[in-house]
C-alpha cells in the first residue's frame, strides 16, 4: 500500500517561498532540458550494449573486461562464458576491448553520468549538481511535492540566505553517506531526495505537532487520514534505515535518505538552541509587508499609549479595512477600544480578527482568539459558520474535547442554522473514531430528523446510523 502527504495545516504566514520555488523550477527545467539528450544517449548506449554482448557471447575465450561487469551487473551470469580449449584470438580480445570503450564512451553521455555523484569517482562537483538530476517523472514529482510541503516552512522560519544553504549542504551531506555506506556499485547518485530528506528533518524540529494528511488506497478506493510529523517523519526515517542496513537492493539511495534527514534534524536543532532561529525570526516580521508599521499605526499607536485614544480610533478603523488590514492594526484598535471603556466594540473586532486569521489560514492564532473570547464569556458572538470552522481545526489537531463543544454549540443554539446538521455529522464521525457508537447514534438519530434534501448527506446519515448499530439489530430504514 502506497502513502502519500497530500497537504498539512501550516500555512506560510509572511511571505511567499520564492527561494524553494526557485529550487523547485530548476529541477522541473533542468529534467526537460536533458530529456531529449538523454533519450539519445540511452539509445546509443543500449545499442552499443548489445552489439558488445552479442560479440562477447559468440567467441568463447575472451578476457571478460572487467569494464563490463561493472555496466551490466543485471546480466553479470550471461557473461560467465566457458573459456574455450585454445587461447582466444588477440585481435578478436582487441575488438571487443573496443566495443566495450565505445559502450563506456556512450555512457559517459548520459547526464547521470556528466553531473551524477559516485562515492568512486571523486567528481566533488558531483555532490551539487547531482541535486537537480532525475531518472523519471514520478522521480522529480514526488521529490518535489515532498519539497514544497517542507520545504516553504523551514524557509519561512530561516529565511532566504539561510535555507538555501542549508539545503545544498544537506543534498551535499546525503550524498556523502551514500558513498560511505551504500552497497558498492557503479551506478551514479542522483536525485533530490538526500537534500529533501534534510529539509523534512529540519520540519520535524520545528513543526513538530503539525498535522500531516495522507492518502491511500484501500480495495481501490481513496482514503485519507491526518497523523502528526512527529509520528511520520520518524517512521519513514526508521524504515529507512531499516532498507539501508538490510542491503537496499531497490534502486534507491537509502542512505542518502537517513544521512539527509539525521544533518537536517541536527542543523535544525542547533539553530533552535542557539537562539539563531529566534533572531532570523524577528528579522523576518521586521522585513514582511504584514509586520511592518504604517507610520499612521506607528502615531496612532503612540496617541493610545499618550491618553489620546479617541484621535486614534478612526486611523485604526481605517487600517483594519481592506486588502492592507494587518493583525497589529486589530490589536492596537482593540487597544484603543478598550481604553475608551467601548467593550462591546472590542469584541466585534476581536470577531473580525478572528475571520481575518482565519481567511489568512492562521490557524493558531484564529483559535488563540476564540479562547480568548471564551475566556471572556462572548464565544456565542462567534457566527455558526466559523465556528464550525474552528471545530474542525480543534478536530484535526486532536483536541477532540474542544472539538465536541464547538460542534455542540453549533447544533444546540436555539436557532438552527444551515450549519447545525454538518456539525452534527461532523461530531457523529469524531465519535465513531473514537469508538463512541452509542453517542454517535444518538447524533445521527438527531440528523435524521433534519430535511436536508441532499441525497448525499442522508446517505451519510445512514451510513453513520449503520456503523454505529453494529452488533445490535439496525433500524436503519431502507435506502428510498
């Protein structure tokens, strides 16, 4: 069964990773760039492969060059030709040393071989360039979807001058291990994974909780589940290591992959100790466009703290609309607010800087405010929808608890809205994954009663209705 990370619930808050969507680009441009080229240069080697094996088989005797054993190892048993009674012909030995030159010089034209990495060959070049270099589609696609998964959060908390560097460092590290410890064999390194290992472990430092969604296939059909970094990222490195010491044997540099991740993990956690990673973080609200002061927030901000907060008050009114709005212009009109003793105005904009956090995908902080609002006993201003919203945050976080009571109070308000029977729904499906069947059937029970005149949500129903009655009689009435 195959997994693959479709997505997780960080979002870059600051500004767009240009520095992993640059490293991203050249991988995708330099595949095409040699995919003709290569194409040909496979073509010609297959052929002179060939013509050098066919002329090997059929003159027995022949001093089998320790060249070609090296280039097809698959075949290593086809080459095992009986010597014959008499001493091989010298100019037939001399054609085949030929063939089997032409063979290595067909070879040396694949760009595996040009900018690959090879623990034998000593080519240091090779430690960066083999990075960028892929053997197939699928290859550089999943190397760079994991990238861009990892990649854009570790740039975002290091920075552009930092991430780049440790990215290469860590392609370069990999392919290091590789050499040191892979099985011996001829063929080149290549490949983004060793540095891609190393940006996940860096990941896992920093993002430690985030929740990571999968997807699988079970009999055919798609499934999806959420688990936390701290649980995969580990796991796929054990299994790893586990592929690394068992031999390999697949084609893929397993080592690469646990030397990477073990640098990354390393790097991170020494960045996170020295204290640098705090300092490239308040570089870098200093320098996004949503951290820095207006010079108008910048006098407002000062008209507060002289006892002038109802100057203040329409500036901050005014740089908390629109496109431009930032959190610190939210946070000083709630200031200003709540000098001016207008309670009742604090709170609407602590909602707007909710649904602002929450259209941002800042998730942290969007339920940092709705604890702080209950907290402050004014949770039920928050509207249905967003709260809905916010139940399932707290659900793919696995705060179940919180989850149940904002599911609760979007289906118990006294006024039902458009948003009770999904809630409903929702709260039935985290109780069955809990095991919970019997309060899970009284949720559904409760759905049923709703006319949602949606085939699809009363085939849900039924089907929660029908796992929650498992081992006791169903009265589940029959699809219509």
């Amino acid at each position: 069964m195959i997994i693959v990370p479709l997505g997780h619930e960080r979002s870059i808050a600051r500004r767009w990773p240009w520095v992993t969507t640059v490293i991203v680009l050249s991988n995708v441009v330099i595949f095409f760039a040699l995919l003709g080229p290569d194409r040909r240069a496979e073509s010609e080697l297959r052929a002179r492969l060939i013509q050098t094996l066919e002329y090997y088989s059929s003159h027995p005797g022949l001093e089998s060059p320790p060249a070609l054993l090296e280039l097809v190892p698959e075949v290593k048993s086809l080459l095992q030709v009986e010597p014959a009674a008499e001493p091989a012909d010298e100019e037939a030995q001399a054609e085949l040393d030929a063939l089997v030159q032409q063979v290595e010089q067909a070879r040396a034209r694949l760009s595996a071989s040009r900018y690959g990495y090879h623990q034998g060959h000593g080519a240091w070049p090779g430690l960066l360039t083999h990075q960028f270099l892929h053997a197939g589609v699928l290859h550089l696609l999943f190397n760079m979807w994991f990238l861009w998964l990892v990649g854009c959060n570790v740039e975002d908390a290091w920075g552009r001058a930092l991430f780049p560097l440790f990215y290469l460092s860590g392609g370069a590290v990999a392919g290091l291990g590789h050499a040191a410890l892979a099985e011996p064999s001829s063929r080149m390194l290549i490949g983004a994974s060793g540095a891609v290992a190393a940006a996940m472990g860096a990941f896992l430092v920093g993002y430690a909780t985030t929740k990571i969604r999968f997807l699988y296939f079970l009999f055919i059909r798609p499934r999806t589940f959420w688990a936390p970094a701290y649980v995969m990222l580990p796991l796929w490195a054990g299994l790893e290591l586990l592929w690394g010491l068992a031999g390999g044997g697949s084609g893929v540099a397993h080592w690469a992959h646990v030397t990477g991740f073990g640098f990354g993990f390393a790097v991170a956690l020494a960045v996170r100790l020295s204290g640098l990673e705090k300092r490239i973080d308040q570089g870098i609200e200093q320098e996004s466009e949503l951290y820095v002061a207006d010079p108008e927030l910048t006098r407002a901000s000062a008209a507060i703290d002289a006892g002038n907060a109802a100057t203040a008050l329409p500036v901050l009114e005014a740089l908390s609309q629109g496109r431009e709005a930032t959190p610190l212009a939210f946070t000083e009109l709630i200031r200003a607010q709540q000098a001016l003793g207008d309670v009742s105005a604090a709170h609407q904009t602590k909602l707007r800087l909710l649904a602002f956090f929450l259209q941002k995908h800042w998730v942290d902080e969007a339920l940092a405010v709705f604890e702080e609002l209950r907290a402050e006993q004014t949770s039920e201003l928050v509207p249905a929808s967003l709260r809905l919203r916010l139940a399932r945050q707290y659900k793919n976080r696995g705060d179940t608890a919180r989850a149940g009571q904002a599911f609760e109070e979007v289906y118990d308000a006294l006024e039902r809205t458009e948003h009770s029977l999904p809630a409903l729904l929702a709260h039935g499906e985290m109780l069955l994954e809990q095991g919970q069947r019997a309060a899970a059937r009284a949720l559904y029970e409760r759905a049923r009663s709703f006319v949602s005149g949606d085939v699809q949500v009363d085939a849900a129903i039924r089907q929660g209705l029908a796992r929650s009655s498992q081992g006791r009689p169903s009265t589940v009435p029959p699809p219509a």
